[in-house]
C-alpha cells in the first residue's frame, strides 16, 4: 500500500492503528492525518523505541491493513 492510499484510508483504519499502538488517543490520530514522519515521531515518543524500529512497525501495520483490504475483497 502506497503511503497516499494510507492516508486516504485513515479514517476506515483508524480503530485497526488504536488496535496496534493502543497508547494512541483519537486525539492524536486526528493531529497526525496520516503525515507519516509524524505517526514515526509519535510511535517514538509514546512507546520510546529506536527509529528504525518505529518504521518497521509501521511498514508492518501498513502490510497488514493491504492484506486485510485483499481478503475483504
């Protein structure tokens, strides 16, 4: 998944991103807006892991959503 088709589809994901990093408030998801360096930035912040870390966790997050939205499909 592109990382335009993510933001575009922040709204329908947004339970599934408080599912995976559930220190996450709606709040939070709602300032990011999908910004990706920002999401990074946070995950960092909130769960205090390396960098690289955070964007492995979300290249992940972001598999398991296109893979969902397949079997949905």
């Amino acid at each position: 998944m592109q990382w335009t088709q993510f933001e575009g589809n922040l709204e329908r994901i947004k339970g599934q991103l408080l599912q995976k990093w559930g220190k996450f408030t709606d709040n939070d998801l709602s300032i990011l807006r999908g910004k990706k360096d920002e999401l990074i930035g946070r995950i960092l912040h909130v769960y205090a892991v390396a960098k690289r870390d955070a964007e492995i966790q979300l290249e992940e997050f972001k598999a398991s959503v296109k893979k969902a939205k397949k079997s949905n499909v």
